[in-house]
C-alpha cells in the first residue's frame, strides 16, 4: 500500500518545524517515529501534502534531571524510555510502561511525543502520563505554553496541540522505584491493548488509571477515592468502570470491556499497593 | 528527490518520491529482494532490517527517513561465504519452514542479540513478538536464537 503523494522536508531545528507548519497549515503533519502516521497515510486514512520530518531532531531526545522534575523531550524514543536508568530510578512506572508499546521494531522508532499528540486512547503512555499528573511543554508561533495532562486529550485522536503547534518536552514528577503494575489485555503479543489497567503509587496517593476505556486515557478517580477512604482492593476495583464510555469494537463489547477493566484494576492493585 | 543509503556497505544513491517505502527502495532500486513483505502493515515482521543497526519494519518507514543511514539487510550478514551465526542456527536448529518470514526473523534475531547477548527463552520470545510466523509454531526459532547467543 501507497501513501498519496506528499511534499517531504527534513527539519533540523524546532523553529524550522514551526515555521513549517505556519506556512502549510493543516496541509502539513510532523513526521516523529512515523509509527502511527505512517499506517495511516498507507490506508490514506491521513493525506497530508507537505511531511515535515522531526526524526533527526536530537536536541529534542533527552531524558534529564530537573531537580523536582524530569524532563523528557518530545522526540525520545520507547527504546530510550525502556532502558534509561535515571527513568529506573525516578519514575520506574514510566519506564515499565514503555517497555510493553508494541514490539522491539515499534519501540525503537516511535517517540513519547507522537504517542502524546496522536491522542489514542489505546495506546498506553497517555494514561500513565495522565495519572502522573504530567505537563507538556508546546511551541507554537506565538511562542511556548505548558499544559496540564489532566485537560490534554479532548478525544479520540483529538487533543489541545492546534494545527500550528508542536510538542516539545513532557515533564513528568519523580516518583522514585516504586512499584507499579500494569495489565495490558490483548490477544496479540505486540497489539494494543483491548483494555489496560495501571496501578502505582505516587506523592502519598494511589494512582489508577485505564487504557481504551472511552475517548481519552482515563485517570480512573473513583477506584482512587475508594483506595482513600479505606476500601479494600476489591471493592475499589469494582468502581473501575464507573464514568467510563468504553468502546465497542470487533475485539470486545462495551459491558466485556467493563468487565475487564475491574479484573484487571484488582490484578494491578494487588500487586502495585502491597 | 535523490538519496543515498549505505545498504550492507555500498553506498545506493537514487531518485525516489518521497512516497517510496524503505522496503521498496530495498527490493525494487537496490534489487535486493531478501526482504520480504508479508502484512504490509507493521503487524508480521518480514520486512524487518537495521536501520542504523537497530530492527525496523522497513514497510513502515519511508525511503527518505532514512537517507544518510546504513541499513543491513538479510543479504548483509554473510561474510567470506559463510552464514552468520543466527543464519547458521536458524540451519542448525531448523528454525523455518517455508522461509517466508525468516529474513525478517533473522534481522530481529540479530538486533536482539545485540541489546541482550544472554537472553533467557522469555527473553528471545518477548523480543521477537513483533515478528509472525505461521509455519513453525515458534519453538525451533526461539532454539535457534539461543544457540546463536551461545555462539561467541
Ligand atoms: C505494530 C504496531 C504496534 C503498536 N502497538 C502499540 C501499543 O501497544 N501501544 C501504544 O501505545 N502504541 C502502539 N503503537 C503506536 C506507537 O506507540 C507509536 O510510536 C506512537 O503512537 C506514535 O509515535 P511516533 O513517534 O511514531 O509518531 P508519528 O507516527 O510520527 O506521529 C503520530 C502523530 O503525532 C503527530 N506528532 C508526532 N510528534 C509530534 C510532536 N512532537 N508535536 C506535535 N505533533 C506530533 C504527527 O503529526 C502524527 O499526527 C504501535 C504501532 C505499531 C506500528
Ligand atoms: S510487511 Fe512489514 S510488518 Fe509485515
Ligand atoms: S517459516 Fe513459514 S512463515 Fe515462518
């Protein structure tokens, strides 16, 4: 399969992408790992006409110390996140959810960034970015804004970045080694999940979030309360699909996904809050 | 437009649109057609190379991305006439059958061994998850990837 034609430009600096996308519009996407965008221009699902390569933007593949913070830039690849040992150390969450996004091939080519501005609510480092509380920085013509993950992603594929923007760091709080777990249901080794269920602790509070649960990676508050005033695991888990739209696909219905969702948020408490 | 990509040494200079996979500039202006395309939508693996010695589906990369890198296909791993040592396993152990997916297998198998030269079997199964074979149920392709690693 053939993508449609398009117009192909290597940028070799962040300004260069902005100004590229100020003079294309909507015509143009940013090209990062191309794992999700390159499937859908070979479906031409997506046609833009002018692809502005970021692949090579190494200034924007780090992984660094900000004293409160960590900063990642928006072009650091899976592979990277998987093996870092600052992540190992300060947000091993982060660093073990990376290392289930799809296959070796996928990880050492797709970046955190894509996954963010992609905004689909199957993929899984949205939802542990979101229940880290984690903000994004983003440039745009008009200069540099930081947003909080919490109001990012507006719905399935569809996220605050406006047409001129680009994301350029997410900083994520350290939340040292804990332990964290994540159930990732799917039915091929490599796929996304059907549903995903993350549980870690973070800042004194239990953290629980759901992949593939409705439009957006869901912060899963209610199973969190719960866990807050005192339920036990299994009864905080049974909240885990209340306030959720789940999908209904080929791979499962609404109410199975449902179902899952408070299997797999038991199974990732359990092991997680021990 | 024109690029150049060091593919198993040579330097391949050629005009290509922007459009062209990696996989076809490999098999249709590189004519080296040891790459297969099996899915032809990064689920199967078989048209798995390195791409700056790292595993990459190449039906999902565009030719441009990867001007200026070297790429080793399934053609790239002999030296003096002799099979590497994955491709030597993968004989040994008989880790194919009708050989559709091997090459993609075999490039895996060498990216993964150079991220972990002691894999455990998890190891080897977890890290060729990307990579899809309907003949062999697996089992002599993971044995060959452990052999292979106890080659030194
Ligand atoms: C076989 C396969 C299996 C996969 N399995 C999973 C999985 O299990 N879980 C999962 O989470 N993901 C999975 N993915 C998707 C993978 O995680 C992608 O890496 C990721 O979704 C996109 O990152 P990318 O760098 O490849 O982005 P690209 O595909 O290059 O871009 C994606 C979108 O984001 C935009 N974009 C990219 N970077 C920026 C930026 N810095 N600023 C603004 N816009 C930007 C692009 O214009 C495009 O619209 C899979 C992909 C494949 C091919
Ligand atoms: S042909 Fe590329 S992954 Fe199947
Ligand atoms: S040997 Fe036939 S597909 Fe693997």
């Amino acid at each position: 399969m053939i993508p449609a034609s398009f117009e192909y430009i290597r940028v070799d600096s962040t300004e260069q992408v902005i100004a590229g996308l100020a003079e294309y519009g909507d015509e143009a996407k940013i090209l990062a790992g191309g794992m999700s965008l390159i499937p859908l221009m070979k479906l031409r699902l997506a046609t833009p006409t002018v692809l502005l390569d970021a692949g090579r933007l190494d200034d924007l593949s780090y992984i660094s110390d900000k004293g409160d913070y960590l900063a990642l830039g928006a072009l650091t690849r899976h592979r990277d996140l998987e093996t870092s040992d600052l992540l190992a150390k300060e947000c091993a969450v982060l660093r073990g959810v990376a290392a289930e996004v799809g296959d070796n091939q996928v990880r050492h080519r797709g970046t955190i960034g894509g996954s963010v501005a992609h905004g689909d609510p199957a993929s899984d480092l949205p939802a542990v970015l979101v229940a880290l509380e984690a903000e994004f920085v983003v440039e745009g013509p008009s200069g540099s804004r930081t947003l909080a993950s919490a109001n990012f992603f507006k719905g399935f594929l569809e996220t605050e970045l406006s047409e001129t923007e680009m994301l350029t760091e997410i900083r994520v709080p350290k939340t040292g080694a804990t332990n964290w777990s994540y159930h990732k249901f799917n039915r091929r080794a490599q796929d996304w999940a059907i549903v995903g269920a993350l549980a870690f602790r973070a800042q004194d509070s239990s953290r629980v979030a759901l992949v593939n649960m409705g439009s957006v990676p869901i912060r899963a508050t209610a199973v969190e309360q719960a866990l807050a005033s005192g339920a036990s695991h299994a009864e905080a888990a049974d909240q885990a699909a209340v306030g959720t739209e789940a999908p209904e696909d080929s791979n499962a219905s609404s109410a199975y996904r449902e179902h899952l969702s408070r299997v797999l948020v038991k199974r990732a408490l359990d092991e997680a809050l021990v | 437009m024109k690029i150049s990509i060091s593919v198993n040494g040579d330097k391949q200079t050629h005009d290509v649109e922007p459009r062209t996979l990696l996989v076809q500039f490999l098999r249709e202006q590189a004519n080296l057609t040891g790459t297969k395309v099996g899915c032809d939508t990064s689920s199967c693996g078989a048209c798995t190379v390195l791409v700056d010695g790292e595993s990459a589906k190449s039906c999902t990369m565009f030719a441009a991305q990867a001007d200026g890198s070297a790429v080793t296909t399934i053609e790239g791993l002999m030296t003096d006439g002799k099979f590497n040592r994955v491709q030597q396993s993968f004989q040994d152990e008989h880790g194919l059958q009708c050989g559709f997916c091997t090459a993609g297998m075999v490039m895996a198998a060498v990216s993964l061994l150079e991220e972990i030269p002691n894999p455990t079997e998890s190891d080897v199964r977890i890290g060729l998850e990307g990579n899809l074979c309907r003949c062999t149920g697996y089992h002599n392709i993971v044995k060959a990837v452990m052999a292979a690693a106890r080659v030194k």
